[in-house]
C-alpha cells in the first residue's frame, strides 16, 4: 500500500528517505516545499530530486487520498467542501475568510462518538479515526481551491479531536512546519466536548496550540443531558483539567456556550458560569444555536443574549458572541455531517 504524502512530519519523511530509500537528508525538506508551498500535484515535477529518486516516490507515495466531491459556496464568502475518502467515506471541511485571513474548520473522524444531543454531527454514526495525512489534505485542499494562503485551522468540524488524540496531534505538527504550511502554532485551535485525561495530556504535550472547551451548561444536569461525555467527566472534574491546564501552560482558554432557549440561558446560568470559570485564564464564546434537522432546541433570543453576555462581563468573564458564518449553506457550528447537496 502506498503511503500519503501528508501524512508525515518533515522528521518522519528525513528518517523514512535515509533508511529506506538511502536519499540525502535534504530531501524530505525539497519534497515539502513542492508539496505544501509549489502545490505540485506530480512528483516528476520535483524537479531538484533526483529523476530515479522521483520514480521511487510516485511507486511508493501518493498524494490524493481526498477527492473534493462537492462545494458550496455561501452569500457570506463561506466555502464548505465535501470530501470523499479512499474507503468511500466522507467528511465535510469548511473555509471562512475573515479580514485577519483564512480559516479553515477541519472534520477529524468520519462520523462521531460523542452523541450531543444539539449537533448534527451526532447523528452520524462513527466510522473510524481520519489519518493525520486526510486532515492535513483538508487544509491542503481548500488552500488550493481558493488560490491562497491559510492562516487559521480550527479543529471543530466533524469529530472529537481528542479522541482521534494521536492523528490530530501529528496533523498539528505537520500544518506548523516551517518548510510547509508553516501555519503558527497558535493559529491552531483544538476543541474538545471535555476528554479529561486528554485535555491534561494535551497540557503535558508541549505543543502551544489553543483549546477551546465546548461546555454549553453550568449544572451536571443540564449537561448530562446535553452531552452525554459528561456522565464520564462531570463539570468540577472538567473544571479541575481546565485549571492544571492553565497551570501548566499559561494559556488562555476559550469556553463554547451555545445558548439554547429556556435550556442554559438564565441569568442563574451566567452566574453559575461566572462562578465556575472565576479567577481562570479563559474567554466565553457565546454561540447562538444553529438549527439542524430533527433538532429540538431553539434561539435565545438576542436581547437575553446580550444581557447573558453582560452579565458575565460584569462579573469579571470576557465574553463575546460568536460572529455567524456560513449558516446558509448548513456549514455552521454543529450542522455539518456529509450532505450531498441537491
Ligand atoms: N467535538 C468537538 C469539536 C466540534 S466543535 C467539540 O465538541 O468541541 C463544534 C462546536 O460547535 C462545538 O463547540 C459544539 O459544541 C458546537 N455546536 C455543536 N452543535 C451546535 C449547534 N447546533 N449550534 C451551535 N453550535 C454547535
């Protein structure tokens, strides 16, 4: 089986040409620039390796394993892609341009375990982990679609990142080498419904990408209905990885709040939240529920909102809510799984 291109570190690619091709050391880094920054599609067109060494490439790597199947483009400038896999699955990536630059939301498992109640992505079922190579494809890819450079990934499509731990965290590694995309360690966001052992392992990682914690309620009640992680890592065990986190890493955190009406948008909730997330590094990203299929859960609507909003600000919380992107065209935050587009 040929192995993905995209799959390896500039590190992985340098020991695998020594060892099993007997090819200089500076290869792996030619290989990388013609791949991620001349977006050559052809390995014979890496014109400074060697014409033998080429061949070897294109009999033992490839560098395809996503084929952009469908594209959606919103009024809003919003892009959503629809990528289909080499098994024959299928994931959803969604591009943004912001004035700061382009950001790109990549899907990291095919299908989800985690079951939120409100996000369409739960409705899929779960078929396997993405490989580092097909999240860094997506990134690769959209770049291309659009002729330009990305500047942000977000790990918030499809899938918990956390639970495809060692693929995404290699994929971060790859996005940020200096001879690739070269994409900053901290334009990187991961997001995570609240994996405890992995939030304190990410702590530990060295790697100074953000986190973004998707916490959407102040009572293990409410949560637990909500998020079914939740009945594995309650909100004070939540709450403590967080703190160790921060301990650790110095970094600030991001905490999602989607606000679902009469569910979490109380008064009472801004408190409890402000209560919670007192005295800690973080920012409250407030989101205004997305409508996805079959869903059950409506809009705040914007006057409580605001007032949730100051209610935290006065408490001492930055909070902001987040700017809506790409909803007509259900590429929102929550409304991706695989649609075919009619
Ligand atoms: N599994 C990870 C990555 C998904 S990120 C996580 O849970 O963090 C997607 C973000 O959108 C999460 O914060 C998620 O909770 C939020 N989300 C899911 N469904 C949504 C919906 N219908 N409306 C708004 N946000 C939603």
């Amino acid at each position: 089986m040929k192995k993905n291109i995209f799959d390896y570190t500039v590190d992985e690619l340098t020991d695998i040409y020594i060892k099993e091709f007997n090819q200089k050391k500076y290869r792996a880094v030619q290989t990388y620039k013609w791949v991620y920054q001349e977006n050559a599609e052809d390995f014979y067109k890496m014109s400074d390796l060697p014409l033998e060494f080429r061949k070897n490439l294109v009999e033992n790597f490839e560098m395809n394993s996503l084929t952009k199947e469908e594209v959606r483009l919103s009024p809003d400038g919003t892009t959503k892609f629809l990528f289909k896999l080499k098994d024959g699955a299928a994931v959803e990536t969604v591009l943004m341009k912001y004035n700061f630059g382009n950001s790109v939301c990549v899907s990291s498992q095919v299908g989800c375990r985690m079951k939120c109640d409100f996000c369409a992505s739960s409705k899929l079922s779960f078929e396997r982990n993405l490989t580092s190579g097909e999240i860094v494809e997506q990134i690769v890819a959209a770049s291309r679609h659009i002729g330009e450079k990305i500047s942000n990934v977000v790990f918030m499509g499809i899938g918990e990142p956390f639970d495809n731990y060692d693929n995404v965290m290699r994929a971060i590694r790859i996005l940020n080498e200096p001879h690739g995309l070269n994409i900053g360690i901290r334009h990187i966001t991961v997001s995570t419904s609240g994996l405890v052992p992995q939030i304190l392992k990410f702590a530990d990682s060295g790697l100074a990408a953000n986190l973004s914690i998707s916490l959407h309620a102040t009572t293990n009640e409410v949560r637990d209905k909500l998020m079914p992680v939740n009945k594995a890592y309650k909100i004070e065990t939540l709450m403590q990885a967080c703190k160790k986190y921060i301990e650790k890493t110095n970094r600030r955190i991001t905490f999602e709040y989607a606000l679902m009406y009469g569910v979490n948008d109380t008064i009472r909730d801004a408190c409890r939240l402000a209560d919670l997330l007192n005295g800690m590094l973080c920012h409250v990203n407030l989101i205004p529920i997305n409508a996805i299929e079959g869903g059950s859960y409506t809009r705040t609507p914007q006057s409580v909102m605001m007032n949730f909003r100051d209610a935290l600000n006065n408490r001492g919380i930055t909070a902001t809510v987040r700017r809506e992107l790409g909803s007509e065209i259900d590429a929102a935050c929550g409304q991706l799984r695989r649609q075919y587009f009619e």
